[in-house]
C-alpha cells in the first residue's frame, strides 16, 4: 500500500506527462528556457526593470542589421521562457556566432526603448550547443 508522499509523488509525475503531452512546442521550450535560467542564477527577464544590472540567459529569435545613417546596429532578440529582451550592439554590422536559435548569457543594464526591454551593448558569453 502506498504511503501519502508516495501517492503526492506520483500525481505530481502523472501532471507533468499529461501537460508534457497537451503542452505546444513553444511552451515547452519556454519551460526549458527558464529552468536553464533558474539553474544558472540568471534573472527572468519579465522581472527586469529599467536601470537594473542584469545576467540573462536565453536563445536568439532574430538578429537583425540595421544600417543607418549615422551609426550602423546589430540588434537580437533574446527569449529566455519569460519575455523578450532586445540586445543592440551599436557600430556593428556582424558578430561571429550571434545568430538566431543560439543560446547565450548577456549581461549589461537594461534600458527601455519604444516600450520594450533593451541591453545595450551587452556583455555576452555563447553558450556550447546542445
């Protein structure tokens, strides 16, 4: 007969394989995203506010080159399960290995621009293919 903690342990177990089988493809790589953030002690991006120092981890959407006038950008889009960050590299045109689905950390000081979430410049290190 099984004991109470037993009978929790395998419901809990059962939960998961169900929301594993009714889950869509990018909620679970949502899930993924951020447990790979929380095990890092990476901050969830939807918890950033303007001005704070932050390390983020995540995996590139887009990368985009802007040209302009004055000044060329390289900008990112980085997902880590909870919110979008733009990453912008000011006077770049390319960065070797910043490509979309690379998973990366990026550190720097958050900025918002046109209501969203920006590191300019940031710090980033490239995480080893899975």
């Amino acid at each position: 007969m099984a004991t109470d903690s037993e009978s929790a342990v395998e419901q809990r177990g059962l939960r998961k394989f169900f929301r594993r089988l009714t889950a869509s493809d990018s909620e679970l790589e949502a899930e993924e995203l951020q447990r790979d953030a929380k095990e890092c002690g990476s901050m969830p991006a939807l918890a950033c506010r303007r001005g704070q120092v932050v390390s983020l981890k995540g995996r590139l959407r887009t990368v985009v080159y802007t040209p302009r006038t004055n000044l060329p950008t390289l900008e990112a889009e980085l997902f880590d399960g909870s919110d979008l960050v733009t990453l912008v590299w000011l006077g770049r045109r390319h960065i070797a290995g910043i490509e979309p689905g690379r998973a990366i950390t990026a550190k720097g000081r958050i900025a918002v621009r046109d209501g969203r979430k920006v590191l300019y410049n940031p710090y980033y290190e490239l995480d080893t293919p899975r």
